[in-house]
C-alpha cells in the first residue's frame, strides 16, 4: 500500500512539472552586409564618361544597374542587358576592361 500511495504522488508530481507555460522568445532578424571584395557601392553618375562609352560600346543598349569602386580605381559593374540576363563586368578608370 506504501508503494501504491508513493507512485501516485510520484505520477501526481510529473504530471505538475510539464504543465508550466512556455516561454515565448522573440527573435529579431538582423541582415549584415559586408563587402568581402574590397569593392564599395558608388553611385552610377559618379561612374567616368570613359565607363559608359566604353559599356555602349561593347555592350549596346545595356544598363548599368549597380556599380562598385575599390582602392585601385577598379570598377565592378552589375549590368543589365537588353535580352534580360544580368552579368558582372570589371572596368578600370579608362574603360578599360578586366578580366577577373
């Protein structure tokens, strides 16, 4: 009988122990966003004339969507061309292209 009374306070007590509100977290995202390239975001009208002759010329009726500068005076360019695909283009200040 001391055995039957000791297992239902036992079953009594774990029956208590899960029966507790959960916590609720909240969780924020935060998005980071690091240049790991060395190139830093400029504007387009910031870009030398050379740039977009030099793009008019080898890519007619493209259009520069983003373009980036690192500490060489290199040019990263996001260009968006006239048949829909995107690709990434490097130039120097003379609009010269590089191949990287």
């Amino acid at each position: 009988m001391k055995k039957l009374v000791f297992v239902l306070a036992l079953s009594l007590g774990s029956f208590t122990a899960f029966a507790q509100d959960a916590e609720s977290v909240q969780e924020e995202a935060t998005e980071v966003v690091a240049t790991q390239d060395g190139f830093n975001e400029v504007a387009i009208e910031e870009l030398p004339e050379s740039i977009a002759t030099a793009l008019e010329a080898a890519h007619p009726g493209a259009a520069i969507s983003k373009a980036y500068v690192n500490e060489e005076a290199q040019y990263k360019l996001e260009v968006a061309k006239e048949d829909g695909s995107a690709v990434e283009l490097y130039a120097d200040a003379e609009g010269n292209w590089i191949d990287m």
